[in-house]
C-alpha cells in the first residue's frame, strides 16, 4: 500500500489536529476556528463569556449587544445574550461584550442596563436596597440632605422639613425664636 501523496486542508468551519485521520472534525456553533473564514484550521475554541457565534466558518466571536450579557462559554445564538434586569448594568457599561451584570448599590439607580453607571439618587430620595430601578422620595417629615441613600433622616424636635407636609424633603428648618413643633410633617412652625 502506499501512503497519501497529498493532504487536503480541512474546508472552513472545520479542523483537525493531526493528519493521520480520516476526516476533518466539524466545528460547532458557539466556537470558531483559528483559521477563521479560510480552510486549514488546527484548533477549535468555544467563544467566551459576552459572546456568541452561530457558525464555526467566521473570523471572530460575535459580541452581546450593549447592555446584554452573557456568562457561559460557547453560546451558539444572539437570544443567548439576554438584557440585564432594570437596577443593574453590565460589566462593560455602555459597550457591547458584557459577561455579567451588577446590581446597583444602596443609594443608587439605573433603568438601563447599557449605561456606564448606576445613577445616585439625589438628595431628598433614597434606594434602601441594591437593585432598584428607581429612587423612592422621603416621607412627609424625613428628609435626606445627601446624595447617594439608602435611607431617609427624621428632624429633630423644633423644626420641620423643608417640604412641609410633603415627601422628598432635602433638609430641616429650625423653628425661629419663639415658635415650636412638635412633629417634622406639619406646614409652619407654631408660634408659642
């Protein structure tokens, strides 16, 4: 018998890693070869988390769009990349390529998972937990002078809230000489 007098390179999409076989190894969906669009490829690696590609024959792993992600190796689909839940954003922030997704701090919000960071709350409203799509105002008679809460503050005796009987006050009024208060949510100040 004689031996092959020629070999054949493997077509796009597939590979082999020796050339003592019979036949090339398809590639699959989700991982690409180091040949790219081209035939003759040795090696065949799943594509990385934040990434996708439904066929082995291209140059490189798709990205996730901006504000989705991905986690696992080897996703073979864009529905694979899935949108990050309103009070989180991804790792790569307003780029495409996110392998996870964080949910903002105390105190801070997002509605959008495709932004570079979470947004802080302003002063008079808070985010009591992590993962909050939206900041909650103060109640009538606590107030947050801070940005960036997770809670709200009550005024002491003797003064009322900047908002009088409304929510998202942002400081304390003291009652001016000869007045008084008892509570932080009534409108004025009684006079003695």
């Amino acid at each position: 018998g004689q031996g092959a007098t020629a070999c054949d390179a493997c077509a796009a999409g597939e590979y082999s890693t020796a050339s003592d076989v019979a036949a090339c190894i398809v590639c699959a969906a989700g991982s690409i070869t180091n040949a790219g669009t081209n035939a003759g490829a040795t090696t065949c690696t799943a594509c990385g988390a934040g990434k996708y590609s439904t066929a082995a024959n291209v140059s490189a792993c798709t990205d996730c769009p901006a504000g989705q992600y991905n986690e696992m190796t080897g996703a073979d689909e864009p529905t694979d990349c899935a949108v990050c839940p309103h009070g989180s954003i991804t790792n790569t922030g307003a780029s495409a390529g996110a392998r996870t997704c964080t949910a903002c701090a105390v105190g801070k919000y997002s509605t959008a998972s495709n932004v570079g960071a979470c947004i802080a709350c302003p002063a008079g409203k808070y985010a009591a937990t992590d993962g909050l799509a939206a900041c909650e105002e103060c109640g009538a008679g606590e107030y947050q002078d801070s940005d960036a809460q997770g809670y709200c503050k009550v005024c002491v005796a003797g003064s009322i809230t900047d908002s009088g009987t409304a929510a998202g006050a942002s400081s304390c009024i003291a009652c001016a000489a000869g007045e008084y208060s008892t509570a932080s949510d009534v409108a004025a100040c009684i006079v003695c």
